[in-house]
C-alpha cells in the first residue's frame, strides 16, 4: 500500500479504522473503477460489466464484491451530480479531459466523500487506494482538484438553478425526465417518484411449486439466514428483508426453490392466467423469469412457446427453465418484429417488449443515462410492430397481455390506444388483481406499478381479448 502524503487534501494520512479492511478497500476500489470503465468503454450493464471486472482482477472476497458493487451503483445513481462536483472542482477543464481510469476515480472518490459522508481517515484511505490501483504517475495530475472536490458542496452549486433542473440534480435525473415526470403525474407526486428512485427498490422472490419438497422452500431459504415477508394478494411472492449473501449463492437458489422476480413481474404473469394445458406464447422471453412462473401457474402442464432475439440471452434461458424444473417449453430464436416463423395460435400471449426502462431507474441507475427522448418513438414503433405480430397468432377468446417495465406513455397506453382503434376484434378487459393502480387516459382496466406507490418497479401492464374467431390448428405438426 502506497503511504504518500495526499496532494492539497489538507487531512493527515491516519490508520484505516476498524469498520474498514485495507486490502478489501482497495480491493474494491479497483474493481468499481474498472467496471465503471467497461460499462463506458463496452456499454456494457451494471452487472455485466462487473463480474468482467471482477474476473479480470480476481477478486473473489465477498466483502470486497459488496463493497465495490455498492460503491459502483451508488455513484451511477447520482452521476448528474457527481459530475457536475468534478466539473466545478477541475475548471476550466472538464472531466470528459481524463483517461477512463481517473475519471471514474473521481467519480467514487466525489461519491465517497459527499454521500456516503466518509469520515478523514477513510477519505484519505481511499484516495490511496485509488493511487495504488492507477499508479501515482496517472492520478498525479488530477489530485489538485480533490480538495476542491472535498469543500465543493451539491447544494452550493444547484441554489440558483431553476426548477426542474435542479430538481434533477437533487433527485438524481436527467431534466427532460423531470419535465415529463411532473405533465404525467403532477409535480407532488412526481417529486415523491423521484426522490424514490433515489434508493434501490425490495427485492422479491417467488417460491417455485414445480420443484419437489416446494413446501419446504420458505423454511430452507430462511434457513440459510434470509428473512422473508410474504406478499400479501401475491400467490408465492415474498419480499426480501435481508440476506447474509447474495441470494444466487444460497444452496435452495442452486436446487430451484426460488426465482428472483419483482412485483409487478409476478403481477403481469397472474393476470396472463394461464390454465393447465393452454398454449401459451411467450414473446421476448429471455432470460425465463416470466416463462417460469408461466409453466408454474400451468403446473407445467400445455406448452409455452417462448420467443427471443438473443442467442446468448435465451442461453440463460435454457439455464434458468432447466433450474426450475420447467418441463413445458419449447424455445424459438427469432426477431418479434417480423413474422412469426410459426401458424400457432395460443390461448394466452405475454409481450414484454424491450423499453426505455424507465420503471428501473431505481433498481438500474445507469439506465437513466442512456435513454433519450429521441430513443422513445424508435423504441415505440418496435413495441407496436411487435403487439401487432404478436396478436395474430392468439385465438379466439384468447387473450394477450402486454407489458413494460416503462412509465412513459408512448410505451404504454398510447401503444394499446393505438392498437384498440384498428383492432376492433379485440378489446380491454379487465385485470383481477388489487395490486397497482389504474391506467391512465381513460385505459382503467389497465394496471400501472410506481416505485413510490408500490414498492416495486415501475411497471405497465394491460390485458386484451379477442372477440373474432381465428383457426386455432393443433400446434405438434408446427414443432
């Protein structure tokens, strides 16, 4: 470990306190800032970016791991403000100037320092840590703006900056998300969003009653040292209190007892309500959350075809429905957008195109800065093109639920307004759960999740029926 006295950091290097290992510190550092680094370089997600990180580096304490992902995901959560700390601390340049190592750096350091309120000893530690993983050589250069970093409150620099843009540092968000966030919900209710999103939402779990001894399953989890609560209105949904290790680790995750699935996940699923035998189509399946709690409404009865884009991601699929012990599937790799390469028409469909992930924010921080508003309407036509395709192939009296983990109206609601107009065979029905709230723009038989209102994702969910019948051929000769 590096000991050199710190560059116009006017704190005293001190020994590292008892809450803080040093080597899993600087372990952590690190990795955070080589993940960070490939997230940028790659554009690659959160935790893709990670465990490559984390393989290349070779860092396998779990400490360490909880620690950098922490420190990693906190600082994309408030990278607006971050950045706009670095720029202030490094005029006239900016922190677009660095190498990818040290800007990242200086992001963790700005987040350690302001919002995990580090004490001197640990702001010092950590500047070492960052010296020792870059080399003094590289940092030198940028080390006369952390004591410009250290003083340089948020707050200071936002108290003149009109609202909503200050609104979006405080809160964390791109502007032109606040601007939208107060025309669709007010500006109350959409500050409580906002500021919700500013904390990662529960985590859910669903026992899985495909697998023997599934009874047993809440008792062996909680067992391994996870508490539960269950979800009341929920059938086999229960809400992460705490857990000594990451859930993937636990003995009952590897044997299949359970599967990590949100709220309004499970939601969109039971409204589906698939019965014992059904034919069921899964659109944009991967990775198999939503196929396996399909085949264990059906008791793993009928069949889902479930369709992906993604070789590599309907690979976890494979994986994912052969843990579960999901023995109805039949998968199909082809793109949503076209023509279906099959003449199956099921009794239920599931749609769950890709989005804008805006219903993740809280749980995904980077997503917040990757959309943009030109990005909704391509990301609109995809989801319509493939609600069209996809409710050819449902019978008559089947039903189809689309769903997005989006709150923007352009992904939702104007989706099934526009489908409902020139599709008079089919129409809004409603969904029998109690969880969530109405849809907006008049669709109340549609169902939307907030995170400040359901402790979930943000989330849409919409069920239609069909009124014409359609043939309804037997599906073997088509397999």
């Amino acid at each position: 470990m590096i000991k050199s006295d710190p560059v116009n950091l006017n704190i005293k290097v001190c020994a590292i306190p008892a809450s803080l290992d040093e080597s899993m510190l600087c372990d952590a550092v690190a990795l955070a800032i080589e993940a960070l680094s490939w997230m940028e370089l790659s554009g690659l997600s959160e935790r893709q970016a990670f465990i490559k990180a984390a393989k290349q580096l070779e860092i396998g304490n779990m400490d360490s791991l909880r620690l950098a992902f922490r420190i990693m995901t906190e600082t994309l959560r408030r990278l607006n403000t971050i950045n706009m700390v670095i720029n202030y601390a490094l005029a006239p340049k900016k922190i677009g100037d660095w190498r990818l190592g040290v800007k990242n750096f200086l992001r963790l350091f700005t987040y350690w320092v302001h919002f995990r309120k580090a004490n001197s000893r640990e702001i010092v530690e950590f500047l070492n840590c960052g010296r020792e993983a870059l080399g003094l050589d590289e940092l030198q250069p940028a080390e006369y703006s952390l004591g410009k970093i250290l003083i340089t409150k948020p707050d200071m620099l936002t108290a003149n900056t009109p609202e909503p843009a200050r609104v979006g540092y405080e809160t964390y968000h791109e502007e032109w998300f606040v601007h939208y966030c107060y025309r669709l919900l007010g500006r109350d209710e959409a500050l409580r969003m906002l500021k919700r999103n500013s904390r990662p939402p529960p985590i859910y779990i669903r026992t899985n009653r495909l697998r023997k001894g599934c009874d047993k399953a809440v008792d062996e989890i909680m067992g391994e040292g996870v508490s539960l609560v269950k979800v009341e209105g929920v059938k086999d949904l229960w809400r992460v209190k705490k857990t000594p290790k990451p859930l993937v680790k636990l003995k009952s995750y590897r044997k299949g007892m359970f599967q990590i699935q949100d709220l309004a996940s499970q939601v969109a699923c039971l409204a589906a309500d698939p019965k014992p035998g059904s034919i069921v189509l899964d659109v944009c399946a991967a990775p198999g959350v939503k196929t396996c709690s399909l085949a264990q409404i059906m008791g793993n009865e009928g069949l889902i075809i479930s369709v992906d884009i993604s070789k590599v991601r309907m690979k976890i699929w494979s994986r994912e429905v052969h843990r579960m012990g999901v023995k109805s599937t039949h998968p199909i790799i082809c793109d949503a957008r076209q023509c279906l390469p099959f003449n199956i028409f099921a009794d239920v469909t599931l749609l769950d195109p890709p989005c804008s992930n805006s219903g993740l924010f809280a749980k995904t921080p980077s997503a917040k800065w990757r959309i943009k508003p030109p990005d909704i309407q391509r990301l609109a036509a995809n989801q319509y093109r493939m609600l069209e395709e996809s409710a050819r192939h449902v019978k008559f009296g089947g039903t189809l639920v689309y769903s997005t983990c989006s709150i923007l109206l352009e992904e939702n609601e104007l989706i099934i307004e526009r489908f409902l107009k020139v599709h008079p065979e089919f129409m809004l029905v409603p969904i029998q759960l109690s969880s969530g709230s109405d849809g907006l723009r008049g669709l109340d038989d549609a169902k939307r999740f907030y995170t400040h209102r359901d402790e979930s994702n943000g989330y849409f969910i919409a069920k239609i029926m069909r009124l014409e019948q359609t043939p309804n051929e037997p599906y073997e000769q088509y397999l």
